[in-house]
C-alpha cells in the first residue's frame, strides 16, 4: 500500500543525496575520522525522521479505521514496522554510498558497517513507527515527532556512534618525529615494523627496533609479551623519554577488535527487541483514537 | 493519603539530615574532602527521581487497564515531581563536581544517562501539552511514559555500568564507594533518603489533591 506512493520514497532519495551533496560543497573531503562519523548519523538521523514521518499521518481517519477493523492493530503496527524497516535499511545503505561517493570513506571493515547499518536501521524503525503513532494522534505533529523520537533515539546513536569509532579506527596516528618532537607526552604511532633487539636487565622488557611510516626508525622499550610484528601494521601508544620510545600498549591496526564489536551488535539487538515488545503490548492501547 | 504521621516522619527525617548533615565529622577522602556532606543531599534526589517515575510507571500502566482519569492525573504528577528531583539532582550535582572534579559538568556517563532520561520526562511533557482532547492525551501520554521509564532505566541503571565513569563505585575512582561510608554517615545517609523520598510523595499528594479538587469545580 506505501509503495503506491511513490511521491514518499522519491523524497527521501532526494533529500539524502541533497545532504550529502551540501555537505560535499561545504567540506570537499573530510580529513577528520570523528567529524566524518558525526555528519553521517546526523544525515541518516534526520533522513529516518523524514521517512518515518509518513507511517501513520498520511492515513486518514477512515482509512484508520478501516485499517482498525480488518486486522488486529498489533498486525497493523507489525507491518508498518517492517515496511519501514525495509525502508531504512535501503535508506541507510543509500546514504552510505552517496557519502562515501561524495565525502570520502573511512570505514576499514564495510560488511560490518553495513551489519550496523541495517540493525540500527531496524531498531530506528521500532522507535520511530510508535512514535510516529503517537504523535500523529497529537496536533502539531511535524515538530512533536522528533522531540519524540530524537531521546528515546539516543540509546540506539551511543552504540552506533562508538561502534563506527572502532570501525573507523577513530585516531589519527602519529610518526616518530611527532613523537619525539612533544617527548613526554602520549601518542599513538603507527608502525610499517618491529623488530625485537635485545632484553633489558628486567627480563619482562624487551628493546625493539621499529620504524614509523616515514621509515623513520627508533628504538622501543615494550614490557609484556608481544608477537613480533613484522611487516605488519602495528600502532603504539606510548611516550619518549630520553631518546627511547617506551612503548605501553600495542596492537596491530587491521584487527577490529571482534568482543567489542560482539558487545555493540549485541546491545543493539535487544535495544531493538526491547522496543519492538513496548511498542506491540502498548500500540493496541492506542490505536483507537 | 491522609494520615499525618509520615509527614511528621518527613520533617523530622530531613530536619536530622540538615543538622546531622552539616555537624557529623565525614571522613577526609581525596578529592571529596568535606564536600562529601553533599552525599546526602546530591544522591538521595536520584533515588527520589527513581522513586517518583516508578510510580509513575505504575499509574500510568493501571491507566491503560482501567481507563481512569484519575491514574492519569497520578501519573504525571508523579512524573512531574521526579523530573524536578532529576533537576535537582543535577544543580546538586553541578556543585559537587564543580568543587571535587574542577567542572561544572564534567564528560562522564552517568551524567549524560541521566540528562537525557531528564529529556525524555521533558518530551513527555511537551506531549501532553501539545493534545487538547484528554482522554487521548492521557492515553498516548501514558504509553509515551512506559516507554521513557524503560530508556530511563536503560540510561541510569544499564548505560553506566558498561562504562568507567567518574562516579564511585566504577572506574578507577580513588574516592569512596558504597562500602567506604562509615557508620556515622550511614545513619544520616539512610533517613536522608527516605527522607527526601516522602517530601516528594508529599509534594505530589497536595499536587493531585489540588488538580482533582480544579477538575471538580469544572
């Protein structure tokens, strides 16, 4: 039945590729991982408003309660909450590819992001169709909606927000020379290789000879175990003092650390679960008025 | 709802916790020091907070099974009063972070989880003054409050232990915790709460009290 509206769908087509297109024109490429986090959600937040808005509003009253009479309302909202779960996940996908066409890409792990993308997608859906049932319901409901939604959101963008952090790596590495240049101070350097050199007097440390992507090679003092990490992209968070790096943690940068990301998936789905339960033990409660 | 003998229990309660809470030597804890006399007042508001929406929650569900304005009225009076203990709780807050943190609000999880269960009690209320007719606001107002009460428990209960914070009892806090509360402070930290705890109950009888003796008139 939504789809018979194709006026709806076009818009959101248009308005993400505006946005995008907007913030191409105002930013060319972004070279700041954070920022690029920050406009993609707050693109995809306001093009799911746009989305959700039309689930309940477009429908008169008689076509309510027509609806009202055929089938239980919990079936109703079921299936508004599928379409437009549909709909957000093709929006979500969308945008990911203009932003990234436009604005650039950060991702290193893309199945994993658009995993993210399409749970978040269905949890969004949850919120927004009972929210847009509520508030369609009230008068002025083009500003209720979001004062509505955008709270009861902010759950679900804590964990998309930290989990596309970690996917995106988040930090911007630094060279030896930075290092040395601020000594003291703690950096993460990224690493082309590490070579291990000699053990120290305390036989927990172990010297190493690494060498930063300027090729730039220093020595580095690391106590704990560690792989030797040849050739491998390896980042190092530690400080220099006296013309050593001492080394505090490493760890190699290709690997998106899989019990993190277990934890935000995990979250994010019963989020989702939780609200899909409110939403049908209480849509029926209202869906008479 | 009548009896006057927790009301006595209130002021004497808050009255202790007043005197006592100023005069009873706390342990010197960094960064605490004496702020540390703001426990019984910063930490009770959010048990007070809890408390009220709690009530709330159950007004607002026994609403939607028995369709009784009045619940309705309880629902969000109790709302009401727990969102002016969440503010409360933040201005207290503020204070204490300012004086023991160095920031009026310092970035830490706690604090966020608990401006934005704050925020959605606020939507609650912009929803409720944004429908005329009041069997439907009542209705989509109490749907809207089980469905904050659950983000609110998310974010104050949930949402801080998965995260270090600031606050004792996580993270690597050098100040006091739970168990750091030595026996003097628990004998004011205890009636302090319940203290607290029925001002707001009373706060919210006189308010309903005084919104069903309105809608009589009308």
């Amino acid at each position: 039945m939504e789809l018979r509206r194709k006026s709806g769908i076009n818009s959101i087509l248009l308005f993400v590729v505006a946005t995008t297109f907007v913030s191409f024109l105002a930013l060319q490429t972004i070279q700041h991982a954070p920022t690029w986090n920050a406009l993609f959600w707050i693109i995809t937040l306001f093009a799911f408003i746009n989305a959700a808005n039309n689930t309940f509003r477009n429908d008169s009253e008689n076509t309510q309660m027509y609806l009202n009479q055929l089938a239980h309302p919990q079936s109703i909202l079921l299936s508004k909450t599928l379409y437009n779960a549909l709909l957000m996940v093709t929006t979500g996908i969308l945008n990911y590819l203009c932003y990234s066409f436009f604005v650039g890409n950060f991702i290193s792990n893309h199945a994993l992001f658009i995993l993210l993308i399409v749970i978040g997608g269905i949890g969004f859906a949850c919120v927004l169709s009972l929210t847009n049932a509520i508030s369609s319901k009230a008068s002025f409901n083009n500003t209720l909606m979001p004062i509505l939604s955008i709270p009861l959101l902010i759950p679900f963008f804590i964990i998309l927000v930290a989990q596309t952090n970690h996917l995106v790596g988040n930090k911007e590495y630094k060279d030896f020379a930075y290092a040395a240049a601020r000594s003291g101070m703690e950096v993460d350097v990224l690493c082309k290789n590490i070579e291990f050199q000699s053990s120290t007097a305390d036989s927990n440390c172990n010297v190493f000879a690494a060498s930063d992507y300027q090729n730039k090679k220093s020595t580095m003092v690391f106590c704990g175990n560690i792989d030797p990490h040849n050739n491998i992209e390896t980042i190092v968070k530690g400080k220099f003092e006296n013309g050593t790096f001492y080394a505090a943690a490493i760890w190699t940068k290709a690997n998106v650390n899989t019990n993190t990301s277990i934890k935000y998936y995990g979250a994010l789905s019963l989020l989702t679960l939780i609200v899909l339960i409110i939403g049908l033990y209480l849509y029926p409660k209202i869906a008479k008025f | 709802m009548r009896k006057i003998w927790w009301k006595i229990l209130c002021i004497v309660f808050l009255v202790f916790t007043v005197i006592a809470g100023f005069k009873i030597k706390v342990p010197a804890l960094y960064p605490t020091q004496e702020t540390l006399r703001n426990l019984f007042f910063h930490v009770p508001m959010w048990f007070g907070m809890i408390t009220m929406m709690t009530v709330s929650l159950v007004y607002s569900l026994r609403f939607l099974n028995k369709k009784d304005l009045k619940h309705d009225i309880f629902a969000q009076n109790f709302a009401h009063t727990g969102t002016l203990f969440g503010v409360l709780g933040f201005i207290t807050g503020m204070l204490w972070g300012k004086y023991t943190w160095g920031e009026w609000i310092p970035e830490d999880t706690k604090i966020i989880g608990a401006a934005v269960a704050v925020l959605f009690y606020f939507a609650y209320f912009i929803l409720r003054s944004a429908i005329n007719d009041e069997e439907k606001k009542a209705h989509l107002s109490a749907a809207y409050n089980v469905f904050a009460y659950v983000m609110l428990i998310i974010f104050t209960v949930i949402y801080p232990r998965m995260h270090a914070s600031l606050h004792p009892g996580n993270g690597g806090n050098p100040g006091f915790n739970a168990y750091d509360l030595d026996s003097t402070m628990r004998m004011v930290f205890y009636p302090a709460i319940i203290g607290w705890i029925l001002l707001g109950v009373w706060i919210c009888t006189i308010k309903i009290r005084i919104e069903l003796l309105q809608r009589n008139t009308i």
